[in-house]
C-alpha cells in the first residue's frame, strides 16, 4: 500500500541527501533484515490453511487472516517514521555530494517490493484457507489457531522493538551531535518549551487561576493512591516524584514539562541545576527537592497548597506535553490534616479541570472496586460529554488476579460501568508496588503482563488499549490537537485584554510611565542610596552640635543631681573638688562611655530617618513611604555601633575629665554662661514643680477664675512655714533634721493644718533646691571676674570658683566627645549603615511578598497586569508563528 518513492524524490530536502556524514546507514542497513528472514518470520500458511479448514461457516467471507497479524507493510511504515524521525532531527546539513543517498533509497525502495511481495502471497494464502468455510467440530484446534497468531504477533512485535530502539539511539546521536556544536548554529528554543514559559507567566500573573486562561494542558486526577504519580512517571520514564505508603505524597500542584533532549535531565523554572535521571543520586536529590517545595508552598494550618511547581523533564523519545499532577482525591480527612483539606483538594482539581481546553487524565485503580471511587463523579461533572477526558486503569495485574468476572474490566474500558463518558480508555500496570524499581524494570512487566494476559488473548482489551507507550502516544497527540485549535483564540483574548488595559492606564495616569513592580522597586532603590549617601554630606559642625546638645540633654540630670549637688554641701573647697573628682571618676568607668554611644547611635537615626522621610516636592511620590520605612526600620535593625568605641572614648573622657587648667578668660567666660544657663533651666524646672505642688497665686486666681485644691493649701501652708525657716538660716544644710520636721508640724497645727512629715520633706527638698539654685547663680555672677583669682589659685581671696572648674569640665568633655564619636560616624558607621541599607535592600528584591507588601495601590497593580498580559501575548505569539512553521 505504500506510494512508489521514485515519483516523489523532489519532496525531500536536499540536506536529507548530506545525512551520510551524521549517520551510519551502511550500519543501518545491515541491522535490517534481507527478504529471506522475513519469509522465515511468516507463519506456516499451509499448516494455517489445513486448520482453517474445519472453520468453514465460523468465518466470514473475506476474511483476511493476515489482516489480524502485524503485517510487513506495519514494518516498513516505522523504517519510514524512523527515517522521517531522524531527518526531522537534522534541521540543516553541509553542502557535500548528494550520491550516496539516492542509492540508499533504492535499496529502500527495493526492500519495499519484496515486502510487498511476501505480503501478497501471505494473502492469497490467507484467501486460499478462508473459502474453506467448515463449522468448527474441535474447540482444540481453535485454541491452537489463537496461540499461532499470538506468536507470529509477538515475533513482529520484537522486530519493532528492536528497530524502534535503534531509531531511538540513531536520534539520541543526532541530537547530542548536535547539542555539542558540530553545525556551528544557535538552537532555537523548543515549541513546548515556549508553550510552558506561557503558562508559567499565566500561573504567576493569577494563582487564582483566572478562567480567561483557557490554554490546554492534561489534567492528571485520581483518588488518592490510585497511581497519577506512577503513570506521570512512566510518561515521563524517570521516578522524580516523593513517594510513600498510603499517605498523601503530592501537597500542591506540578506542572511537568516533557520535551525530547538529548540527556534525560530535570530542572526547575527558577533554578540552574540539572539533575540527570540516568543517576540515582540526582534522582534521589531531585526527589528530595520537590518534596522540600511542596512543603514550603504550603502555608501554617494548612494540608495541601494551590502554589503550583513547575518542572521540566528532558530526554531522547519523550512526547512532547504540559501535565499537572494535583493533589489525590480524598474520602475523609484523617488526624494530622486540615479540616478543609477535603474541600480545598475539590477546589484545586475543579479549578484546573473547568478550563475547556484542559484534557483530563482520569486515572482509576483497577485493584479496587469500582464503586468506591471518587474521581469519576467529579469527572463526570466537568466534562459531561467526554470530550476531553482520557480514561487510564492502573493496576491492572492486581485485577486480573482479584476481580472474579474478567468482564468487569472490559466493562470498564469500554465505558459502561462508571457514568462518565471518555476519548480514550487504556489500561496500564505501572510496576509490582516496589518503590526502588527501575522504569525499565517496569516497562519489561508491563509487555510481559500484557503479553501473557488473558484479557489480551481473549479480546477484552485492544492492543492500542495497553500500555503507558500508548498511553503517551494517544495524550499527546489529544494535547497538541487542543493546542492549534485554541491556542489562536486564546492570543486574541489576551489581545483584546491589553487593549483595555492601556486603555484604563492612559485615562487615570496620563503623565505616568509605565512601572511595574520590580521596575519601581529599583527607582526607590536608587532613591534610598541617595539618600544615604547624603549622610556624607553632613557637615563635621552639625554633627558636634547635634552630638553635644544631645549628650548634655541625657547627662545633666546625672551631673546636676549626683555630682554638683552632693558636693556645693560640702563645707570647703578641699572636700569639693575631691568629691567631684571621686564621682567623675566612678561616673566615667561606668556609664558615660555608653550613654555617650547611645547618643552617637540615635543621632545618626535621626538624620537617617529625616533624609529617608524627607519630602522632595513635586517630585516626591508616595507610593516608596511604605518601602523607605520599611528599610530604614530593618536597618537600623541590623545594625550595630562598633563594640570597641566604648574602650577608646572611655580613656579620652577620663582623661578630659582630669584636666583642671583653665588656659584664658574666653574659656572662663564660656563656662560661667554654660553653668548660668544649666541652672537657670534648672532653677525654672524647680520653680515649675513648686507651683504645681502649691497651686496658682494670687495673681492667676484672679485673673483665671482658678482655685487651689486642699492638698494645694495644705502644701502651701507648709511651704510658707519652710521658707522662714530658711530665712532665719541661709546655711541650712540641705536635709531637714527630725526636730525640724516636728517644729514645722507642730506650727502648721497649730493653724489648723494636719500634715504628714513625708509631706513636709517633700515640699522642703523642692524648697531647698530653689533656694540653692538661686544662690549658685548669685555666686556665678561673683565669678565673672574671678578669672584672676583662679589663675592665683585663690590665695588671699575669699571668692572661690570651684564649681565654675567644674562646669568647665564637663563642658570640655562634652566637645571632645562630641568630636570623637563625630569621627567615628562620618569614618566608620555612616558607611557600615550604608552597606546595611544595601543588604537590605538585596534581601527584598529578593523577596517578592514583601515586595508585594510594600509596593501596592491600584497604579502598581495595573502597570504589573499591563507587564504581564504583554509577555503572554508576545510569547503566544511566538508560540504560534513557531507552531505554523513546524506545521
């Protein structure tokens, strides 16, 4: 039935004629088998003929008996696919003589005659055997019939074995010789990988998966343990997925990519790694990975994730197709799962399935019982008519063995026991439950099973029916069917799509460009460093004048109330300057040098934090606040100030802290202001508590319509009594003695005031403070002209200016503080706190949820729908000038 090739010599390209320096054909020449092998192949007609003889009657007339035998024209059909495979494969040649090649397909057409030949007498035999139409008398010779036909079947059937086997290592050669460089050109990206690029965009752009995605892919769903994983792998001729006894293995969808390679290797969308499936290690490591995301993807609380991985598998003969393995079909959800486990399984595989495009691998366990099964309703209710649902028993070994009535499995093949309806329905055994077993293991007990099975020899099932090779076969050719016929709509939906959106996107931001979300991400990046660097820019007096005034705001309180007061009580100059030494001293050890890194600290945060809010304008834009705050909190997080300035500041604050010698009349004069001015705000604060303790006077009372509680009259009274006390003694010690306290109770009963002696020496130290602070600004103003005593050390003059030395002290201690922790700023921690900002923000370009989290609105929304719906439509347009060129 073939054409005769002579006539059709201008079809083939001329590189078909250079193949002779890529392939062996000699070598393939000699593999095939002359004339008189495949005479010995044929089966003895005459013998045939003698038993069919006593069929007369059972047989229809015209009935071909070579017809049910895999004939030669079956052979010379797969030398032409194996041919047509491997010239497809060399998509271009060299420009070398043509010779060699004419003469190949003569012998070719030549061993076509022959073929031809013994297929023709075949039939004139089989005719010869059939006009002998006889009743049949002897069951035996029937059962003998079948069993002859059986072996002249398999006997062809190894032939096509080994010959399809060796196109398959005549196609590895090419493809590797290829792979390696040898035609010196760039190879163009394969179309079911353009296909899946696709669909990985579409699945990124809605996880909620948007009906408006009707592009095709097979849907693998079953109950729980009925085999998807086995016959994805057997599909895919590698075991890559995690497997265990009974539970639940697949936790979220995977999309499995097969394309035809020529290394058998896997790798994920988002990584680099191939894992190569001829290694057990790999394997095991590539098993491992898959197990390690779907854990990952599936949130606290939760069982299963609608987080979809995407994986591509590639290897010489696999059938190029996009399927999803989802997650097993449950009855009832155990101790350890989710309460909505159930319902969320039914929601990801109804999700998948309701796409009209998508073609539904149903797989069933054929060692159970029928009635048990969950599936084939759900099936049933996402496609009603099967038109697009493929049918696959598995297991089928464990039911022959278990079933009583073998006519129960051919029931279920030809589709009249469940209540759904299918394209196609196979029958596959996908090994013997061992999960160390090896593909090809399995592959051997399937065609063994198969070919010693009962249900095959009885007619129950077709051949076409059995085997995941098959199986492959018939799944791809559905899928790409799908795919031309829709694929073309699909584009011009997404094209409408992008219309509306640049439609919406010029209406509410003319004057906008484009940015998505990691585009607007890098303008803030940008935005941030510049502002870091802007810490550079400050200026080393800002720096001491912030550092300075801030330190003084947190140390005052310490030097006024544990240094200064403790030793003005003292009764000589003598007894002062070492009870100030002795504090500052102890002060220093232990607190200053870390108060004073604080400050450092939390003044560079302020000015971070000022550049990074800091408006810019018109051209400030508030979509980055959310980011900008987010990194200067993360930052300032991480970072931390130098541990060892502690050490150096402490010896340079001891040391300025010892130094006594005041060198001229300015320094003089800046101390006596800056003692004025700490007690003035001193004196005021006290002033400020003092009326709130006693209440308005008199002034305010009147002017305010405001009155005075009685705690406030009381506190008053008690503060009238303690002033005369002071005046009767301006050199009262600062603490009341216990007779005091008694006199001045005794004196506010005797007025009518019941008062508690904590109350009294409360108002008194309040009192007390007042009365001193006033009295060391009276002694300031001695001071202003004390400069020359000082430098005469006081001899023979009553004025003493020790506590001016004092505020000196601490004055020049502050400025060199200040000056050091400046220097340590602008050297080292505004560059480390730039380096942090960096890393941070690596660490959430990196991070596409806190991404998500921090760059939102409407117009980040639709700038990325607008990215995305462009990619897709690109890409589908690719996919499809790519899919008319292979067409």
């Amino acid at each position: 039935m073939m054409p005769d090739l002579e006539d059709y010599k201008w079809i083939v390209p001329d590189f078909v004629w250079e193949l002779d320096e890529l392939v062996d054909f000699e070598k393939l020449l000699k593999s095939l088998p002359d004339a008189d092998d495949l005479a010995k192949l044929l089966p003895d007609f005459d013998k045939i003929g003698e038993s069919l003889a006593s069929l007369k009657g059972f047989l229809s007339p015209g009935y071909n008996l070579v017809s049910e035998v895999i004939g030669a024209s079956d052979l010379l059909l797969l030398l032409g696919s194996a041919g047509e495979t491997a010239f497809r494969a060399t998509d271009q040649g060299y420009d070398n003589d043509k010779q060699f090649k004419k003469g190949l397909l003569g012998e070719l057409i030549l061993l076509q005659q022959q073929i031809q030949q013994h297929e023709e007498e075949a039939r004139r035999a089989a005719g010869f055997s059939s006009q002998q139409k006889r009743k049949v008398s002897d069951k035996e010779k029937i059962d003998q019939l079948q069993e002859e036909l059986l072996r002249t079947q398999l006997k062809y059937q190894r032939m096509l074995e080994r010959l399809e086997k060796e196109n398959k290592e005549l196609r590895k050669l090419v493809l590797q010789r290829d792979d390696k460089g040898i035609h010196q050109r760039k190879l163009k990206k394969s179309l079911i990988d353009m296909y899946s690029e696709v669909l990985d965009i579409l699945s990124d752009y809605d996880a909620s998966y948007n009906t408006q995605d009707h592009l095709p892919r097979v849907v693998v769903v079953g109950d729980q343990s009925a085999g998807k994983t086995s016959v994805l792998e057997m599909i895919a001729q590698a075991r890559i997925f995690p497997r265990g006894s009974g539970e639940m293995m697949t936790r979220s969808p995977v999309k499995v990519t097969l394309s035809e390679g020529p290394h058998h290797v896997a790798l994920f969308k988002d990584s680099s790694r191939e894992f190569d499936l001829t290694k057990e290690e790999d394997l095991a490591a590539l098993r491992n990975e898959i197990e390690i995301r779907m854990r990952n993807s599936v949130k606290e609380g939760c069982t299963v994730s609608t987080e979809t991985i995407s994986l591509s598998v590639k290897g010489p003969g696999l059938q190029r197709m996009v399927l999803v393995d989802l997650p097993g079909v449950i009855s009832t959800v155990t101790s350890g799962m989710a309460p909505d486990t159930k319902e969320t399984i039914f929601s990801i595989s109804r999700a998948y399935m309701q796409n009209p495009n998508a073609i539904i691998l149903c797989i069933q366990d054929g060692s159970v019982d029928a009635e048990r099964s969950i599936v084939t309703d759900l099936v049933s209710q996402m496609d009603p008519q099967g038109k697009r649902t493929i049918f696959v028993l598995t297991k089928v070994d464990l039911a022959e063995k278990n079933v009583a009535s073998p006519n129960r499995i051919q029931q279920i093949i030809e589709g009249k026991l469940f209540p759904m309806k299918a394209l196609g329905y196979f029958a596959v055994v996908t090994g013997k439950g061992n999960s160390s077993e090896s593909i090809e293991s399995i592959k051997e007990y399937e065609e063994e099973f198969f070919q010693n099975s009962k249900l095959l020899k009885t007619s129950m099932l077709k051949a076409h029916q059995v085997t995941t090779k098959n199986l492959s076969l018939a799944v791809s050719d559905c899928f790409w069917k799908m795919v031309r016929e829709s694929v073309e709509q699909q584009a011009d939906a997404f094209k409408a799509t992008r219309f509306n959106l640049e439609t919406e996107w010029k209406n509410n931001y003319p004057r906008l460009r484009e940015l998505d979300r990691n585009e607007l991400f890098e303008k803030a990046k940008n935005e941030i460093l510049d502002e870091v660097i802007s810490l550079t820019q400050v200026t080393p007096k800002h720096w001491e004048e912030m550092l300075e005034k801030t330190l003084w705001e947190r140390v005052s309180t310490h030097v006024i109330e544990n240094i200064y007061l403790p030793a003005a009580q003292t009764a000589n100059s003598g007894t002062f300057n070492t009870t100030v030494d002795i504090k500052l001293k102890q002060w220093t050890d232990k607190q200053l040098p870390n108060k004073a890194v604080e400050v450092a600290w939390e003044t560079l945060q302020e000015e971070f934090s000022r550049f990074m809010t800091e408006k810019k304008g018109k051209e400030h834009d508030d979509i980055f606040d959310k980011l900008k705050q987010a990194v200067k909190e993360e930052t300032i997080k991480r970072h931390r100030w130098n541990e060892r300035a502690e050490d150096s500041l402490r010896v340079i604050q001891h040391n300025a802290l010892e130094d006594r010698s005041i060198s001229d009349k300015q320094q003089w004069d800046a101390a006596i202001h800056f003692m004025e001015e700490t007690l003035q705000s001193r004196l005021k604060d006290t002033e400020s508590v003092i009326e709130d303790m006693v209440g308005p006077d008199w002034k305010k009372r009147w002017m305010h319509w405001v009155g005075r509680t009685k705690e406030q009259n009381i506190r008053n009274e008690t503060k009238n009594e303690l002033e005369k006390l002071i005046k009767c003694n301006e050199d009262h010690p600062a603490y009341l003695a216990n007779d005091e306290v008694t006199t001045v109770r005794k004196n506010l009963e005797a007025r009518g005031v019941a008062v508690d002696p904590c109350l009294i020496k409360d108002t008194w130290h309040q009192i007390y403070r007042r009365y001193f602070l006033k009295s060391a600004l009276n002694h300031c103003n001695l001071c202003r002209r004390g400069f020359y005593y000082y430098q005469r050390h006081f001899v023979d003059s009553e004025l003493e200016c020790n506590d001016v030395v004092l505020f000196w002290r601490i004055q020049r201690m502050l400025a060199i503080t200040a000056n050091t922790l400046r220097q340590q700023l602008t050297n080292t921690e505004v560059r480390r706190l730039e380096k942090n900002v960096k890393e941070v923000l690596e660490d959430f370009a990196e991070d596409n949820e806190k991404k998500v989290m921090l760059l939102t609105g409407k117009r980040v929304q639709l700038a990325e729908d607008l990215k995305k719906v462009r990619e897709i439509q690109e890409k589908l347009e690719a996919f499809i000038e790519a899919l008319h060129q292979e067409k």
